[in-house]
C-alpha cells in the first residue's frame, strides 16, 4: 500500500498538545482508507532547541526535512526564552521560503456545532478560503536601523514585491476562484495609501483577471474588507492578499465564523519541488499551554488538508466529516473556545474514534 513519510514538529506551548490529537486521527484515517503513514518527530524548531544549542534549528535542517513527502507542525514561539522575531525568523518563516512553499491556504468555514460571535449567522452562512502570498512582501526582512541611540534614530523596512512571487500566488487563487461554483476571487489592496507596492498589486491582479473572464474578480481595500468580514462575511468566497494582510485576514475570518481554535492552513509548494508545510493557524498560546484544554481541531483540520495534497482525498474527506459530526453532535467533548466542557485529549479522541467508525461502516457490504 501507499507509504508517506510525514516529519512532525511539535514546537512550543499548545503545539506539543495538538500535534500529538492531529497524529492520533491522521492513524485513523490511515488505518481505515488503507494507506501508512511513516512520521518521524523531529525535536527543533522551539524554545528547549534554542536553549540547548542557541539556535532553532540545525545548520542541515534542509537536508533532514527536504526528504519528506509533507512536514506536519504545531505553533513556536515561547518569548519568556526567545524574542518571538527571533524564534519565528529562525523557524517557521525558514521553512515557508527554503521550500518556496509560496501559497498558504486559509479556509475559512462556519461549521454545525460552532457559534459566530456575528448576529444571524448560522452554519453554512460563512464559507471562504484565503489565499495569503507567503514569501515575500511585507515580511522581507529587509531594512535596519541607523543613528540608533541619537534622536535621529530611524528604523526602515521594505515590502518586496517581485512579478514572479505576485504573479504566482495570483494564478494559484484565479485557479481555485475559477474551480469553485461561485467564481467569486476579491483581492485585498491598500493602494490608496501605500503608493507604490500596492497599485503595483493592484495592476497585476487587474491584469490576472483579464486571463479569467468567468471569475468575477473584485477588490477591496484592507480596511473596508476588514468590516465587511464582520458585517458580510457570506459574500466572499477566494481572498488574495499579500503576507500581512492575508496574516491579519485569516485570524479575522476564523475569529468571525467562532474560533481560531479550529482554523487550519497549509503552506505550499505547489511545483512539488519541496515539502509542503501543515499547520493550524494558531500560535503556541502561552496563556493556556500545558493546562490540556486547547483545541485540537485546527492541529486536526490541518492534517486533512495534508491528506488531501498527498494524493488521499477520500481520507481528507472522512476526517472533515469526523470533525463536522464530532462538533455537531458531541457538545460533552467540545474545549472551552467552543463553549464546551471538554479537552484537548477528549476531543481528538473523539474525531479519531469517528474517523474509525465510518471507516468501519464503509467496508460493511451494501444489504
Ligand atoms: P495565539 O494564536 O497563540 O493565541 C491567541 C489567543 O487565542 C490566546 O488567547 C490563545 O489562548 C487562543 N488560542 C489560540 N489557539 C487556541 C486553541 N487551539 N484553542 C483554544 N484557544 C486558542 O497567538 P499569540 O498570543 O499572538 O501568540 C503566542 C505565541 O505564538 C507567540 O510566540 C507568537 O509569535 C506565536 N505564534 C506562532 C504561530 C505559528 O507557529 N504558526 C502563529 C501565531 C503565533
Ligand atoms: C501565522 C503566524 C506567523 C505569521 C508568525 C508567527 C510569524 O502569525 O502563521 O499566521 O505571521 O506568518
Ligand atoms: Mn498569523
């Protein structure tokens, strides 16, 4: 049977207590659609790497991990140890570029079982995927202070926009806007303000559209676009953003539609030259880590949305389902983001459990 070797980082804070739910389901899923999973954890990229060897990852990290079919990963980031700008520019922000892993995913979905802490919003009512360019833009780490300590001191830095790195997260959100029955792709901009990287966004998305006649394409600016998440969050379906606004979107988005708990992504490489990266869009959550009471559903979700790239969507789709019937039917097993009694444990056993019955239901013979 098919075989996929799966690196699993933990990280820090919650990371170590959803990663271990998301591998417990990722098994059932494997067991009941026929298929091995081969995960190999990986002890880097955390605060307890940084102490140990003042670093966050090894110098050969991308040899270890370029081998992988997908590197499956919970949250770093544990600033009591290591500046967070530090520890996520030695991490995570490495692996999203070293493997050109240039579109992160988003969905964002109003599920049975979740409240929105909008007014008359019910499940189904929220359903859009944010496509964030995950490279480069704002997050270009160029720049540097000069004067520092004198009262001329100045901090500058730089959004990077390259044709290839916009052109190509343009046509990956095109494509999925054009795949998906509304056709519908809205592109954030901010380019009454931001005068020279932002109409140059602008122009390429314009031009994009032009090679898609049946999307209807449109943009907002990212601060209307952030109301209108809030006030008329069922009239989107793909957003396109840059790295930052698609980072601050795609908390708001889960934020809307009842927690950030549940919300996944995936970084990826769509060329398959390297491994793409699965994660909850969450942090490592501080102020609630080793209490066993995070939500593993993000972590959960993440690892579906794995399956799905690996060439197994049956799986993917039992997973979502589990999740789906899980948070509708199970309230006694839901954590407290989602209002419930439950932990962290309780409610990835739960998924896990589902995932194996319906496996099981589906291998009885038709009567
Ligand atoms: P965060 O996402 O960790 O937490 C924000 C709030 O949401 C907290 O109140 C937290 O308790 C809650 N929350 C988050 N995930 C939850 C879950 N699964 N279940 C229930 N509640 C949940 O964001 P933050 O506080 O800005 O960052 C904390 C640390 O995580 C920082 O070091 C930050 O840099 C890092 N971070 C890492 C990643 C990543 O590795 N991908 C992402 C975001 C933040
Ligand atoms: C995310 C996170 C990261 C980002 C941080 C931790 C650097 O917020 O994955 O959304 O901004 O990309
Ligand atoms: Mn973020």
């Amino acid at each position: 049977s098919q075989r996929y070797r799966i690196a699993a980082i933990l990280g820090d804070g919650i990371g170590r207590e959803v990663v271990p739910e998301g591998l417990r389901c990722l098994r059932a899923a494997a067991e009941a659609h026929g298929f091995e999973l081969d995960v190999v954890e990986h002890d880097f990229a955390c605060a307890d790497h940084w102490l140990r060897h003042g670093a966050m990852l090894p110098p050969d990290w991308k040899d270890v991990l370029g081998g992988f079919d997908a590197i499956f990963f919970g949250a770093v980031g544990w600033p009591e140890v290591v500046p967070d700008h530090v520890s996520l520019w030695g991490s995570l922000l490495q692996f999203r570029r070293g493997f050109d892993q240039y579109v992160n995913l988003r969905p964002v979905r109003l599920l049975r079982g979740v409240r929105s802490p909008l007014r008359d919003h019910g499940p189904g009512d929220i359903d859009f995927r944010v496509v964030r360019e995950n490279t480069e833009g704002e997050y270009s780490n160029v720049g540097g202070r000069i004067f520092e300590g004198t009262d001329r001191e100045t901090v500058l830095q730089e959004t990077v926009l390259t044709r290839i790195g916009v052109d190509r997260v343009l046509r990956y959100a095109f494509d999925l806007a054009a795949g998906r029955p509304r056709k519908h792709l809205t592109w954030a901009t901010k380019s009454n303000g931001i005068s020279i990287a932002m109409p140059y966004w602008d122009e390429r998305a314009a031009a994009m559209a032009k090679q898609y006649p049946d999307v209807v394409a449109d943009k907002d600016h990212i601060d209307i676009l952030a109301a209108k998440f809030v006030l008329r969050p069922g009239q989107y379906d793909v957003v396109v953003a840059s790295n930052l606004f698609g980072d601050i979107l795609s908390d708001l988005g889960p934020a809307c539609a009842g927690t950030i708990g549940i919300a996944p992504s995936a970084n990826i490489n769509p060329d398959r030259t390297w491994p793409s990266l699965f994660e909850p869009v969450h942090g490592s959550a501080p102020d609630i880590a080793g209490r066993g009471i995070a939500n593993p559903v993000g972590q959960i979700w993440s690892g579906a949305m794995m399956l799905e790239h690996l060439g197994e969507p049956a799986a993917a789709a039992a997973v979502l389902a589990a999740i789906e019937r899980v948070l509708a039917d199970r309230p006694e097993v839901l954590t407290p983001d989602l209002g419930g009694p439950g932990t962290t444990e309780g409610l990835g056993t739960a998924i896990a459990a589902e995932i194996a019955w319906a496996g099981r239901q589906e291998d009885q013979p038709v009567q």
